[in-house]
C-alpha cells in the first residue's frame, strides 16, 4: 500500500531535480505512479517514499544535493549476486 501520495510538483521539490526528471523516472519504470481522476493537472500522483530525498540546509531550504537516481522497482543490483 502506497504511502503519502503527491503531485509531480511537490516530488520535483522533494528530489531536488525538476518534474520532467520525476516524469521520466516514472516512464523508466522507477516510481509508480498513482492515477488520480480527480486532479486536474496531469492526474498522477507519486508516492513520497519511492522520491530519493535531496539536501538542503536547515535553515534556508536551499538546494545542497539533488537525490539520487532511483533504482528500477523490481529489479536488484548487478552487484546483489
């Protein structure tokens, strides 16, 4: 079951990358996304704990660090063998 549930817009904050990165990541099959017939912008939602979360300072929110890239959801690491 899906956690917090937010729009692309929120995401691209959270991840400190912009919406077409977090579109993209979806299309690529790293997050899922959560149709939403009740929104009127692009109807899709995603799940805050599948966004990778960026650094930012404390005080003023700036960007430190973009999150990184997630990983393709089901699947595992060359490296797991």
């Amino acid at each position: 079951m899906p956690g917090l549930l937010i729009p692309v817009d929120l995401a691209a904050h959270v991840a400190g990358h912009p919406a077409a990165t977090i579109r993209r990541w979806a299309c690529e099959g790293r997050l899922t996304r959560h149709p939403d017939s009740s929104r009127r912008k692009n109807g899709v939602l995603y799940d805050i704990d599948e966004i990778p979360e960026a650094k930012r300072d404390k005080d003023t929110l700036k960007l430190i660090e973009p999150g990184a890239t997630p990983p393709v959801i089901g699947t595992t690491s060359l490296l797991a063998a």
